[in-house]
C-alpha cells in the first residue's frame, strides 16, 4: 500500500440529511477547507423517496416544484453562507434511493478523498450509517460531533508504527500545518499474561516493554521523515482493550481530533477495519475521529457493488 507518497485530501464528499447536523458538518467542512488543499467539496443528500402523494399535491399544488431542486436550493443557501463559489468547486446533488449504495457510487465516480459523516447523540433524524460506510468506503472517513469544537489546535493519532498508522500520520501533519498545533501520539500495548515467568514485577517488565516500543517509535519517524521530536504517550494493558485506553487518553489530553489508519482486509465479501478503529466508531465519544485508508483500499467490495 502507499503510505507517505499519497496526495493531501482534495476531494470532499459532505454526507447531509437535512437535520440540525448538516450545519455542524458544513462548518467543519469549511474549517477543513483552510487547513488543506482541497479544490472540490460536493454536499450530497440521499432521499428515499423524492415522490409526493398524489392527494398531498391536489391539496397544495404549491409543491409542484421538483423535490430535489428545492432541496438542493436549501443546501446551496446554507453552504453559500459559508463558501465562495467562485475561489472553489463546491457541488449540492440530491440523489434517490439506498443512501449508503448511492454515497459508494458517487465515491468512485467523482474520485473522492474524504467523506464527512455526523456522528450523533441527541439530534433527530437517524441519519446515515456511519460504520457500514466506514467499513465499504475507499476512502478516508471523518465522523464529526454535534458538539465538535471549532477548532482543530490539538490533534492525536493512535500508532502501532505500521503502514497504515504511518499513513495516518501523514494525514494528522497535513492538517497540523500551522505553529499553533500540536500533534501528538499514543501507543497502546499489551503485557502478557506470563510476565511474572521472567522473574521481573509487572513493573520492571512493563518498562521493558515501553522501552521497545519507544525504540520501534524512532524508527518508524526516522523512516516516514516525520517530526523526531513528536511526543508519544505509551499505556500498558493487561486485557486488549486498547480502544478505551485511546479514548480515554485523547479525553484527558482534550484533543479536538482523533486521526487512526484502518487496516483493511478482505473477507469473503466484507470490508473488515481495524478493530481498533471500529470500536472508536462505535464509542459515544464527544471527539471527532478521521478513519485514514488508502485510496482505493476497499475498491473489490466497491465494484461488487457497482457490478462492475
């Protein structure tokens, strides 16, 4: 897989379904817009269903108007609110039918980089399904709070010092352009159960653990060219539970993002993430959480899909 070599994100896909959550994600979206190289953003919505009843419209022939051009009207008042058209390719497309199947095709049609998906707590409308997107898309996918704060000062990324994580790291310095970022990393590993057959404490074998990783961490920013001196924080644990150890870390460090690479693998006809990575998905977590792929990583299932 490529790693270091691939391009910043310059194609955006906003996922929106006409909810209060829209406007969080339409914000993050132009904040990101700064930060990156981006040169084209397409706010797309999926309806099920854009027919009216036949008795709604003899009652109001007012609504005679296509669905999908006053929705996309609605969309461009808000987005414009926020963009200039003229200095960027921004898009507003509503589509019909299966929102996850029509989300995948316009991935692949219109090249995207990124997809920008709400990750609800109390807001109405379900919206769509962020984990089934994240295991098909071939794509990065960033999940975006209700209560994301607006700004991206501090960034964490979770690091097993692979490829994956390595690309992610490159995505996490994109965004940490700026002096006043701060980028960080954690690495969480496990102390076998047999320790205490080596005669040490599970102290003394727990430094000597840490002290391995934190030789395999300079050599993984010593072989991407990274930042020698990018802080990591290293946490042992005893049962795997290596997602909690990382949310509960980025909470008490107060980072506004989350960036983890997803390792992908075929099985049978399912797109598997990282287990790491998923479990973050899943978590009811207040921070904003970019799943890094490399492009193209899920394309076998995609074509499937497609029938390609």
């Amino acid at each position: 897989m490529k790693t270091t070599t691939e391009e910043p994100f310059k194609s955006i896909l906003v996922a929106l379904d006409l909810t209060e959550m829209d406007d969080y994600l339409i914000q993050y979206t132009h904040m990101l817009s700064k930060l990156l190289p981006v040169e084209r953003i397409f706010f797309v919505h999926v309806a099920k269903d854009l027919e009216l009843p036949a008795d709604l419209l003899k009652e109001f022939p007012g609504l005679l108007e296509p669905m999908d051009e006053s929705i996309i009207a609605d969309i461009q008042k808000k987005v414009d609110h926020y963009f200039d058209s003229s200095t960027l390719d921004v898009n507003c497309i509503v589509k019909e039918g299966n929102a996850i199947d029509k989300v995948l095709k316009l991935c692949k049609v219109k090249n995207i980089d990124l997809i920008l998906m709400g990750r609800k707590k109390s807001l109405q409308g379900s919206g769509i399904v962020s984990s089934k997107i994240a295991r098909k898309c071939p794509c990065s996918l960033l999940l975006v709070t209700q209560d994301f704060k607006a700004k991206l000062n501090k960034i964490l990324v979770p690091v097993d010092f692979s490829d994956h994580a390595a690309l992610a790291m490159q995505r996490a310095l994109d965004l940490s352009s700026a002096p006043s970022m701060e980028l960080l990393m954690t690495h969480v590993y496990r102390v076998p159960i047999g320790y205490y057959k080596t005669g040490k404490s599970r102290e003394e074998f727990e430094k000597i653990m840490q002290a391995h990783a934190e030789k395999d961490c300079r050599k993984f920013l010593t072989k991407h060219s990274f930042p020698p001196d990018t802080p990591c924080e290293y946490v042992a644990t005893d049962d795997g539970k290596h997602a909690e150890l990382t949310h509960a870390f980025a909470e008490a460090a107060d980072v506004d993002l989350i960036v983890i690479g997803s390792r992908g693998r075929t099985a049978a006809s399912a797109i598997l993430m990282g287990s790491v990575a998923e479990k973050l998905v899943y978590r009811d977590s207040n921070i904003p959480i970019l799943i890094v792929k490399s492009n193209g990583e899920n394309m076998g299932v995609l074509q499937t899909l497609m029938k390609i």
